[in-house]
C-alpha cells in the first residue's frame, strides 16, 4: 500500500485544533461499505473501530440503507421533535417487542436528545430528581461524555481539565480490578455509606459501564455487577447503566449487563441504537422513577425521524433472533484465542489482552508501544484505536458483521504490527 | 377539518412523561415537504414552527434531498468522528467561501457534537479556559440547552428545577427593554464591573441571543447589542453570540448579529445548519482563542456527514446570493404588517407584536390566550407555539422558503384563531 | 508630637504579611482606658476606630471591668461550650428584660460561636434549612465575613478572590442609592423575582446591612429598609439583618433596623456585644426558624463567659433607659454639623459625607486623599480608618462614650488632615 | 450525691434548640478550678472533658489568672485587631523562643480569628491559592469545624447537613486502621494521584487530625502519618496538621505531630493555645506559603489580647522545660493501664480502648452503652463525654495538670458506671 500526500488544507487552516482522530489518519475518507472504509484516492481500510462503537451492523449496512432510502424519498418526517410520527411508532413498537419484552424488562422510554451525553445528563438528572440529592458516584476510569454533567463524572483528567470550572457533586470509587484484587469488591464503599462519619454525601446514584470502553476496554466481571447492583439496592442508591458503547449487542447480549442478570433502574443507549451511524440516543428507565414533568428536559433533535427508520430495521433485522448474539460470541471466541496467541509470543513485552463479545484490548506494559501498534496498522490497511488514561491499551471494535475473512485479516494485520513494533 | 381519534397508545404506554409537543398536536405525522406536515390518514398542516428553527428550507426541501440521496446512495461515509471525509471537506470549504470570507469573518469552525447544546458547553468551555475565569453572564428569559452548563445560563425556573444541583457560575443581567426602559441600558452591569466590592466574579464571557425565542420573541435593539459588545472589550469578557435559533438567515442575514456591526468573540450554530433537520452543530470561535488541545472536547456524533452533504447544498442552493435573504425582509414585513393590523383589531385585548425577518411574536396580556389560539390554530391546520416564561407569546417562525400564499394563509388562520378566542 | 523608631521585629519577621492594621499604625499599643490608645512610650491615640466597632462603650470601661475582675477572681466559669452559667444565665435574662422585651422582640437566642462570622454562617445555614433552597441574595459593598459561607455573600473582590474556590449560591442586589437614584428601589430584584424566566433561583434570605461600614458608611433609607422587607415576606424570603458592626446602639437604637420599624426574621450581632472588647456573638431568630437538632451547629468558644459577664454589665449599664441613646443621636448631630461645614469648605473636592448616630463617613473624589488623611491624623494622635471598594471613604467609629471634649478634638484633628492634605 | 431539680428556665425558653452538652448535664455551672467544676449549688464535678480540650491547664490555672488579672487591671489593651500590642509581642516572643526555636520550625504565624473554624479556613485559603486549585483531601470521621468551608472536610453526616448546600471541593480518603487493616495504607489514596483517568481532582493540600477526636479518638499511627506525609511531598500537596484538639501538650510533646517526625506545611491550633478557655487560634505555616496579601483575610478578633497574655503565661510556665510532656505520658501510661483492666474486664461486651497522652478512648460495641456510661458517670460527679460518628466512645480527656488522686478517683467512676450499666 503506498500513501498519496493527502489534501487536508482546509482541515488545517479552517478547522479547529480540537480536531484529534484525523491527525492519526491522514488521509480523507469518502465511502464505505460493511467493515471497509474507502479514501478519496480508493485506498481501503479495514475498520475494527468502527465509529467508536456506533457502527455494530457495519458501514452504510444495505438493509438499513434500503429503509433509510425508501423513508427520505417518500418525504417521511425528517425532523420531529417530540411530535408522534408513524417512524417514531415503528420503533418504539418494535424496541418493545424486540428487546424490551423478551427480557421482560419494563422500562419507560425518553429520547433525551440524539447523543450519548444527551442520555446521561437526562439520566443524572432524573436520578437527582427522584431521590432529591445531588451526590452521584462513578468509577476510576468512567468516560460518560463531554457536557458538564456528564464531564463530572467522568475520569481522564485532561478531559476534566476542560471544564474550565470545578467539577463537582461526583465521587469516583474503584472499577473492578482496580487495585489488582489486593481488596475486597466494595469494602470501601460500603464502609463510606455505612459510616455516618465517612464524609460522603449520601449519593443519589451510581454510574457504570459494564465494560469501560475509552478507559482502557476495563470489563467488570459479573459477580462485581451483581455486587453493584446489590449495594445499590441495600443503600438506596439508583443504578444507571450506560451502555452507550457497550449495548445494542457488542457484548453479545443486546443489553451489556444482560450476562451478569441485573436489573438497571436507569439504561443509556446511543452510538449503535440508529444502527446505521446517525446521531440517537435513549434513556430507559423504570415506571416508577417516570417522574419528568412535560418538556422539562427537552433538545431540538430529539426527533431524529431518519435514525428511528435504521433503528427500526435494524432491531428487526438482527434482533428478531439470536443468530447475532451467537455469532458474536462465537467470533469472540476467535479474537480470544489470537489474542491469547499473540500475547504468548509477546510475553516478554508485557502483552496482556482482555475483552468480551466483540471488543476486546491489549495492554502493553511499555504504553507507547499502543500508539505505535496503531500507526503501523494504519500502515497496512487496519483502523485500530488506543484507549486508556495513558493510550497504552490497542483497542478492537469491529463491526458485528464482520466477516470470519475479515477478523483473520484484521487479526493477522494486528499480529504483524505488534511484531514490527517490537 | 374533521378530527379523527389518533392512536397513540405506544407514546402514552412507553414513551416517557417528558414528551411535550405532542400533547398539544395530538395526532401522528407521517410526512411533510415544504412548509406543510401530513398525518398518517393525509390531514395536511401548515407549519409554523418549523422544527423550533431547524427548517429554515422547508420540510424535505427537494434541492437536499436530492444531494442526501446521492450521497447515502454511493454509500458516501455516514459517521466519521472528527476523521478527514469528503462530506466534510465541502462543507468547510463552502461555509468558508459563502458564509466567512463574504463577511469577512475570520473564525475557526469547530464540530462539537451535533446538537445546540453540545455547541453551548463547547463555547462556555473555551471561554472559561481563554480566561482562567468561570463565571459567565447571562440574559433574563434566556435559552441555552439543556445539559448542566447550558442549563446553569438559562432563564427558566422550571427547566432550571430540572438540574436537581445547584446551578452556579452564571448571573442574569436585563436583556434589552426588560425593565422597560425605566433604566438605563447595561447601568447595573456595568457598575458591578467597575465596582471593586460589587460582588460579581468578573465574568469570562457573557452569552445572549440577539432575539430571544424560547424566551417569549424578545428583541435586542442594534445599538444595545452593540453597546454589549463594546461592554464585552472594555471590561475583558469574550462575547458569546448564541445563533442556533435565528442564525442561518432566519432574521435575514445569515448571521441575526450582521445587522449590529457586531463581531462576536464565538458564535454558536445549530437547528437549520444542516438545512435538512439532521442532527449538526457549529462552534465558531476567533484564531487566537483555539487554544483547544487535540481532542479536549469531543463526541461520536461531531462528524454527521449526512448532515454535512445537506448543508452544503444548502449553502450553495441559498447563500450564494442575496436572494433568500431580500426574500425573508420582504416577507418580514408582510408579516409586521399583517400583525400590526392585527393587534390594533385587538388593542382592548392588549395584544402587542414584536419580531424581525421571519421570526415575530404575539404578547396577549392574558397569557392564557397565547396557548388558546395556538389550540384553535390547530383546529384549522396551522401549527404555531407558544414561547415566554409563561407561554404568553404567539410565536411565528414558518420556513423561509414559505410561499407569499402559504404565509397568507396561515396569517389568515391566525387572525381567525385570535377573533374566535376573543 | 514626635514619633519615636517602633520595635516592630517579631511582627515582621515571624507574623505572616497578611496583618494589615498594623502597617499603617506603627506603634506597639500598650494599654488603653475610654477613647485613648497609649503606645509603650506612653504616647496617647484618640480613638475612633473603637476596635471596628467593638467597642461602643469604650476601651476597658470601668462597670464592666469591675464585673470581669469580680467573675475571674472567684473563678467563674470561664470556658463553658454550650453548658449553662450563671453567668450566661444572667445574660439570657439581662438580654431579654433590657433588650428584646421593650422593643415587643420575640426572638430565640443562639451562641454560634464567639465572632461574627461565626453567626453569619450559622445564619446562612439556618435560613438554608428553613427554606429547602441554597440561593441567598446580598448587596453590592456587603461585608459579611473571611469563613467560605460569609465570603460568598460579600462584596469585595479581593476578599472573595482569597477563597481559592469559586464563591457560589449568593447574588448581588443593588444597595440603596446604589445607581444614584436613576433606578426606582427593587426595580430589578422584584422584576428577577416575579419573572419564572429571569434565571434568579428563588433565594432562601436576603442579607442585608443597614449600614454598610466595610463598604463605605451607605446609610440605607428607612424607607428602603421597609420595602425590603416588604418585599421579602411578599416574596418568601427570610430577611437577615447582619447588625454586627451597627447594632448594640452604634445608630442610637439597640438594633439599627429600629428606626425602620422592621422586625427581620433573623438577626446576627457581635463586636459589641460583649461590650469589653471580648470575643462573642449571637444569632437572632423568629421562635418559628428555631428548627436546630441539638447540636447541629456547634463551636468550641461559643460559652465565652468572660464576655457573658461584661455583656450583661453593659445591658444593665447603658441599656436600661434611653440615656446612651439620646446621647448617641445627640453627639451625631454634632458630628454631622461638623462634617457639613468641612465638607462645604471642601466643596471643591468633592467630599461628601453621610451617617447615622456616631457612625460618619467622608467620601472624597479622589480616592488616594483618604488613605493620605487617615494618615496625616494618626500622625496628629487620631486613630481612624478608611473603608469602601477602594478605600476612598474616611470612616468615624468613636466610642458611643466618647466625650464632647474628645469628640471635637477629634474633628479638629480631621478637619486640619483634610486641610493638610488638600 | 443528689440531684436537685435545676432552674433551667431561661436556658430553655430562650436560648435555641441547638444547645446540646447542656441536655446531658442538667445543672448550672458556677465555678471551677483546676480539674473541678462546681454548680450555683455547690456540687462539685470532676471534669474529664476540660472544654472539649481546650483546658489543658485547668479551669482557672492560678498562673495564668494571675497573668491575666494584672493585665486587665492596669487596663491592658483588650481588643486589638491586628494592631501591634505588647501583648502580642510577648506572645509571639514566648511562641518562638519555647514552642518553635527548640522544635527547629520555621513556621510564620497568623491570626485568623480566635476559633479553631477560622484558622481551618484561614489554612484552606491558603492552600488553595498557593497550589491554584480548589479540590483537599479530608479523612473519614474528621472534624475541623463548622462554618462552610471546614464544615466541607468534616466527616459528620449530620452536621453537614446543616450546611444547606452541597458541600464540595473536598473528597474523604480512610483514616488510618478504616478499613480494619485488610487494605495496605495509602493503596487507594496513591492509585488516585497516580492514574489519570482516576477522576480525582487533584487536591491542593491533604487535612488531617494525628488523633480524631469527635471521630472517636482515631489513634494514626506514626508510620501512617509519616507515610501521609511522603505521600504529599511526592504528590505536590500540602500537609495541614488540625492540632486543634490535640496539640499544646495533649499527646504529650507540645504537637501532636511530634512524634512522628513530621513537619506540616500548615498547622492550625486552637482549644488551648490561650490555656485559659479564652478564644484564640493560630494557623502556621512555612515561610514559602506566606502568600497572603495584607488583610486578605481579616476578623474582628483575631487580636484577643487577654488570651496572648494567658498564652504566654501558659508557655512560659509549662513549655520551658519537660516536666509537662514527661507527667503527661506517665498519667497516659497510668490510664493506659487502667482501661486495658477495665476493658479485659469488660471483654465480653466488647469494649476496647485506645489512646496516647492524655486523650483516650473505650469503644463500646454496644453503641448506645457509651451515653449510658456518660450518664451514669455525670451522676457520680464525672464529666465525661462520648464521641465516634454513633456516640459510641466514651472520651477522657482530663486536664494534662488533673493529679494523680483525680486521675484515679474519675477512672474509679468510670469502672463503677461500665459495670453499672452492664
């Protein structure tokens, strides 16, 4: 593969510095299809980032791209705030029948605004509103978005940073693993709401991912979530997951803490819920917390009538049966054993690799090694992301449709960089 | 019109009490071109509302729909994080060729996320960090967004509730008339600045819309806004124009703030920057305060490409030239005309009017009988909301790309709505 | 009168350079008796600084020192947290029979801790518990205290800027005359009150001085006052008036709302109270607000007997009939023909001046000019201070037992300052 | 002993609900000397509480009273801001030349205001504004007092809810021994700081007590605290020793903090810095931290001279030589031994005891036993008092001058009242 000199002036003189992704991945990007994305110069590239996780059924995915097509050329609605349309009933009939009620889950729905942040400000607040106290408690590591509600509770501190005010009414504690198993799940949590005298402000809620995603592909283990949930209950705490990233079948199940059979009062959906890429997000949450007034939190486009279309087909299409769940973890599977794989042969280098489902991270013990791991893949054809406060974990992401053809190709490009980078 | 039952028992079942618009407009869209909305048993409205804005071209305006089609299509990239495409190569060429260099503007174009609030917390977050400082002043009845920065700088009591934490960092200041010139303008503001023991964090930045549309169709006069910016250099706070409601040519110019002379330290766009209703927002900001690092702010909807195709086209379709823009003045002033009559039909009521381009309001002096009329409005197939503190206003805010006859006809139902709840 | 080199080693090579006072009186004080200050050389100081308003009845009075020695020779308790004296009984009794029974004031008392800001937080604390909301509102020029909760409500900046942390939940009102009579009174605050969208959070109290002595001696009409509130108890707000520095009959009354006819609902008061220069303090309450579990604010001085002695010697001495009073309103008269007849002389200066009982201020045009003449009188044996944002005021706080002698000695040495500084 | 029915009238119509130690012991205090209190009957007490620390020298110590006396009667200046006074000079002569110069610190001192909450927001202001962040570290279980910004490190759930508004800036990390030694000091504390994505602010300064004592005499270890002390050197925070309660000779050497061969960037003191009950507080810190502009924090009486003169008698006359520290850890020892009988004892309801100096602790694992104890020792004349976030410590902490005869009579009270209320 050989790399044209792109032409990014207008990114560069135009666009602000803020711009990040683009600096790795110097080349400007036209069209895609499935797990390939396409430069303007028709160079492909193999994505296992696939959106950041918004992009489980693959790019530009031909049964969402036939509905989406056939919705806008009929002149469906394109923008309807919170106005009921037929697209807007197609879907909210379908997420019920689809994966509400085969879990037998009895949650309320709110379109809080098409981002994920968006979903978790709405969660905060609700969580606040019901139990009227303002303390929420998040892990180590949390990434939850970049408006200020959800920036309090999130961890990377250069992000924190700027927030150009304190960042308060949030208090991290330890994410499973946290401290090497070297402590008891929860001693010190417990201790602080047990302790009349701890000095924490009795929290409204707490806040997690079941898989930290840009913390570092950190997975909770089942018991830890039942854990949770558990003390949640017992210190009248409210549970939000947010399965922004790591919902919509990532983890093989479609909600992420479906395995670990607990129960969230309160559920953010975005990224992959459109299913074809466009900005949606949900709030899900118990009858019983439903305690919004009318338009007490509202946003302009909460209606996004166009992603309700590719959310829709895209629940039919792949969550009417367990086929892509099972594929999922069957390709997990796979992924699993390269990487076992490869971290053997690596050894030496500190390698080490965890996951679940569909997304899975290697840490390397030198963190600038990940980056570099990155850039040689980019080199041969691969999208590969780092995550973790330092960068240092190398990050897989593929669609779910992925092909078995192309995870070997994406496996064996990984291998070979890693190798490279020795 | 007859009004037939609408089904509407999955909105009332599942989706959330928060729902709001469609309370007030009880039946379920289906499709919409232009200015007018259809139901799903084809019942046709006319729509002044417009999206709250975000349809400044009309509902599947055929010029974007044609090029979103083509782009989805070729299977032209859909989300593309902050990476380099060529859907967002041409829209930052043609925002700089049709909307900067016209107006000798020079900004750096920010993509913060795709909705208005997102583009509100970016800009609070720049200012705070440009100044070290984290108060910002804001305006009475003002309306920012919904996330817990956006929220801490709007006016109202209800949505501020929602927050459940304190709101802090932001003190109110009269917006233009709202102690009905009794006062002088920016008399009190100005004391606390150059008062030493006034007790005001001097602010990083004060953020205003130049007409208020949320909060009741309030419009700030030329010379105040100008007195604000002069307010802003004097006393070394960074000027926020908030432009998601009437940017994008609503007031005429593209930008409302062109008719002052005035140039805002960061401009804030969003609703009709897409032209299609998709999901987009813009935070426009002077070279010398980018001081961003890559990736301080980010978000996985901030590449909305599909967004980008259509504002471009929207761009070349109606900025090229002066027409859109003589367009909405012309029709601007039909409308003043037709609601100064209007209001002098019904001066014993106290109703009062107010607005520029193609953005007015009605004040009843008994507020109930804004809600009143829109109700009935609604009756004779006009859509048409209410704004203020209390819902007091009538507020008019029909695409630009309204015909003379649409625009009579909704007039029309107006005055009629108004007589028949006299 | 020649002033000899201080000893002043220990102060500046061990204190910490936040001492201010001293700077600019740089004698070592030894002892002291009625209005004079004596130096250890022996020089005497006219005082009518009065310990910031401590010491309305003098250095060291004689009833009073007469009642400490008595109660520190039998070993009364001089420590005694919240236990109950006798001597604090006394006090209890003395303060209700001299002080809250003539004036038909049904207040609960409470010992917060044994300075002001010490009851000004306790104040803020309560009122916060009374009314469920966090939001109080002060005056520009406010001076309520240095501890986080009174800091927050006061208004000079680099005071506030001393917290290290953004002060939050207060706003700033205008004080009477604030913007020079340009602006009805409560215009703006009533206005924010009223409006569901002005972004005001409905505050729990307003706090309020009648006059403010840190700020600059702004004497508050009576009227004013009353519309205060008024507008409080039309507006359910709890009305604080901090009295520490103008109550214990700096104004001729005991309390210097008095005058108003006001009854605040919460009262703090400190400096003179102990009436002996000793540290202690009380916080007022309508029986109605008394909503404290025991314990719920404590403090280890706040049973500072020694104060409670000379506390009630001072009730039972000049409290028992009008005779301070009337000699207080009396020797203001005359204080006030002095300051007019200098300021007419001065007139092309433009000094000012305003006041109420034996509290006085002179304001001059330019600002250095009162810091030059509170210098020039020290020079000439009179201790007086300046105050306001920027120092710009000369500030009269004599000892309400000042004598007519001293009294015109004092004016004499500050009307030649003035000369001399002209 | 009888009881006989207190006159408690005033107390109780008056005086605020929020009284408390005055419900326990339902008598009228009149005098006291030394380690005895006696009431307006005649009914001595032996007091084992010494003014929640704040008598270390006795009630009435006939030194200082001497000291004190002459001062008052030759009309020593009282009250002195921030002047220079003789007084204050010998006090600071006498702080340096006993208390600094033979420990080899090199701290300046400041006046905050005579309460221990005025020195504890005197140190956070100073942290913060010399690291230019906002967020302190606190522990579990600590007190530092009760206006806002000391009331935001104290551990108390109860009293922070008086706040009335969120506190925040300050995250509680597990005092010593929390978490029963299953977890490795500092484990979690250093993971925080280390780790970028912990979403832990980075805190300006840590506060800590040596021993809590109203957490309920929390003993830290001297490798603990040297531990904490590495910690915060390593980690650029600042150290703030509280040696409020347990410095000036409680644990023995004159700070508590002696013992482990620390040295605090800040210390505050208070209690018995005066030695006399009288209201004073230092706050001292290390030449490089004197970052205070002049009068950037201020308060009315910060300069009680009457307690510089009981404090310098008190240094001049315990702190010249040994002989205190030396009596102070032998009656510890003798104590020591006492509770470890009476506790073996006991072993079967489980109480346990811990201490150093003169500051001591029994556990009670029956938590409500600890206020059946206190009762039942008030009834045969022992002041004692409980502490612990549920009471559920009973406190001793008699004077450091109480003799070997009162050391035993109130320990025998103290074994009667355990076993009669077994």
């Amino acid at each position: 593969m050989t790399m044209t000199e792109p032409v990014l002036s207008v990114f560069e003189t135009l666009e602000s510095e803020v711009r990040s992704y683009c600096r790795a991945w110097p080349v400007v990007f036209e069209h895609a299809t499935g797990s390939r994305l396409y430069d303007e110069h028709g160079s492909g590239y193999l994505d296992f980032f696939a959106g950041a996780g918004s992009l489980n059924y693959g790019h530009n995915n031909p049964v969402l791209k036939r509905a989406l097509l056939d919705y806008l050329e009929r002149d469906g609605i394109t923008h309807g705030l919170d106005m009921a349309t037929t697209a807007k009933r197609s879907f909210l009939e379908t997420f019920r029948s689809h994966v509400l009620e085969p879990r037998a889950l009895n949650y309320k729905v709110m379109f809080p605004g098409p981002t994920g942040t968006n979903a978790v400000e709405a969660a905060l607040k609700l969580a606040r509103k019901a139990k009227g106290r303002e303390s929420v408690v998040s892990f180590t590591n949390a990434f939850h978005g970049m408006s200020l509600g959800s920036l309090a509770v999130t961890g990377n501190a250069f992000k924190r940073a700027g927030a150009g005010v304190p960042l308060v009414h949030g208090t991290p504690m330890p994410f499973d693993n946290y401290l090497g198993g070297r402590v008891p799940d929860f001693l010190w949590f417990e201790r602080l709401l047990e302790d009349q005298g701890s000095g924490l402000n009795h929290p409204a809620a707490v806040i997690v991912e079941t898989i930290q995603g840009e913390g570092g592909i950190n997975v909770a283990r089942a018991e830890w979530l039942r854990a949770l949930a558990d003390l949640c209950r017992r210190r009248d705490m409210l549970l939000i997951v947010d399965d922004i990233q790591m919902g919509c079948g990532r983890t093989g199940e479609f909600f992420s803490f479906e395995e670990a059979g607990i129960t969230p009062d309160i559920v953010t959906l975005s990224k992959s819920i459109s299913g074809y890429g466009l900005p949606m997000s949900l709030c899900l949450f118990k009858p019983e917390l439903d305690l919004w007034e009318p338009g007490e939190h509202n946003g302009t486009f909460r209606g996004n009538n166009p992603a309700f279309v590719t959310a829709t087909a895209a629940l039919e299409t792949y969550w009417a049966d367990g086929v892509l769940r099972e594929r999922t973890l069957a390709q997990g599977g796979h992924v699993e054993g390269a990487l076992r794989e490869l971290c053997a042969e690596h050894a030496r280098l500190g390698a080490t690799y965890r996951g679940r489902g569909l997304v899975w991270g290697i840490e390397f013990a030198h963190k600038e090694r990940a980056a570099a791991v990155s850039r040689r893949a980019f080199e041969h054809g691969l999208l590969i992301e780092t995550s973790g406060p330092e960068g240092e974990v190398v990050k897989l992401l593929p669609p779910l449709t992925v092909t078995a053809d192309e995870l070997d190709e994406g496996l064996d490009i990984l291998a070979r960089s890693v190798r490279e980078t020795a």
